[in-house]
C-alpha cells in the first residue's frame, strides 16, 4: 500500500511541524487528522495522479483551521492566509509542485468544506470525500466532542431527535452532530461521498455511527432516562 507520507516526506514533516509550532496537538484538527485525510484521498482517487496531488491536499488541509486557532475566532478566515500558508508548505518542501499541480491543491484545500458542485476538480472531489471518510472514523466520536467543546456531549431530552437542532451547522449536542454523516452517504444530498471506493468505506463508518446513537439511546432507555425524561433544563 502507497503512504502519503512516503511519497511527500519532506511536505509531510513541514506541515506536521507547523501542526506543532500552530499548537493543533490534541484538537479535532491535529497532524493525525490530516495524515487521515491525505491517506485516504491517496487511497479512493480514481488515479494515481490525482491521488497523490488530493493526498498532499490532505496533507496541507487543516490550513484553515489552523489559522481559525491563530486568531481565536471560526469566522472571517481571511483567504489570502490560508492560500499563502499551503503555499508556503508546497514550496518549503522542495518536492517539485509545478504552479498548475499547486494551483490545483491549494484549490482543493479552499473549497473541502463546501457541499458537491458539478464543477468540481477531481482532485477537489477526491480531497471533499477523503475528508469526510476522516470525520467519521471510529475515534472521530471523540475528536466530535473535540472540536464542539462548547457543546454539551447529549442533551438527554432530545439525544439526537431534537427538531429544532440541524445536525452539522447547529447540532446543540455532540451527538447530534455525529448524525450529520447520515448525509454524506445519502445518494440524494450535496454532501454524499461521490468516489466508488468512498463510498464503499463510508458504508461501514455510518453504519458504526448508527450503531453508536442506537447503544446509547438503548442503555439510557434500560435506565428509564429515556424515551422521557424528568426535567427539561
């Protein structure tokens, strides 16, 4: 098996270092989380050389994040920021990205959060369904909670039922927010993975997600915590 970081060792170790110097050790954006996300694009592109330009956006992904964590604020990312950081990565590493290969990754990156477009790059395609194959890895039920830390992990009234509460921009709970990957294996919605080899990881990572919500919902109900619950603060 190909490893991202074989083929790109010295971006690897740039950006790894930066993930340190940036103080993203422990967050829901680590170096881990991005060596996941590279991986996995490397591994579902539908070639080798998209795979490995989409694998080095993995790589370089969390950039947004990181300059969201240098600032103090998830808003008003100033996009010249985060273009000159992967920059930085890509041309510190010395490996040889040409301006149309880093053109394309620094795209990549910009756009991985945004939902599916017609338009969009294969190698943004490979980056958007790589990412969320990480976001719903097993140890992601921990590095949720992470990254929604203002949250509380379930509101025992509703656990992952609250009508009031949309699952990935106002989830009001942890566990209501793992639900948002129910989306990104619907064939209908914008956010569905689009690569045959994602799809078929996503299958089995949704489907321990489901998992998860059920075994929670099953043992608050041998307490008698739930479907009802005494208090409603």
């Amino acid at each position: 098996m190909m490893k991202i970081w074989e083929i790109y060792p010295a971006l690897a170790a740039v950006v790894g270092q930066d993930h340190i110097s940036f103080g993203m050790q422990g967050t829901g954006h680590d170096f881990d989380h991005a060596l996941q996300a590279g991986q996995y694009a490397l591994l579902i592109a539908e070639d080798q050389t998209v795979g490995r330009l989409a694998g080095a956006g993995g790589l370089c992904h969390n950039a947004d994040r990181m300059v969201q964590h240098q600032l103090g604020s998830k808003k008003n990312i100033p996009e010249e920021r985060v273009v000159a950081m992967v920059r930085g990565w890509l041309e510190a590493s010395g490996e040889g990205f040409g301006e149309n290969d880093s053109t394309r990754i620094v795209n990549a990156v910009l756009h991985h959060h945004e939902v599916n477009k017609p338009d969009d790059d294969s190698v943004l395609v490979a980056l958007k369904d790589a990412d969320r194959i990480t976001c719903t890895t097993a140890d992601n039920v921990m590095t949720s909670a992470q990254f929604w830390s203002e949250l509380p992990a379930i509101d025992p009234r509703w656990l992952a039922h609250d009508p009031s509460a949309h699952s990935y921009r106002n989830p009001k709970s942890v566990l209501k927010n793992l639900e948002c990957r129910y989306d990104w294996i619907n064939p209908t919605s914008n956010v569905c993975v689009r690569l045959p080899k994602a799809k078929a990881l996503m299958e089995r990572r949704v489907a321990f997600i489901k998992r998860y919500i059920e075994e929670v919902e099953a043992q608050r109900e041998e307490a008698g915590l739930w479907p009802d619950y005494p208090y409603n603060n």
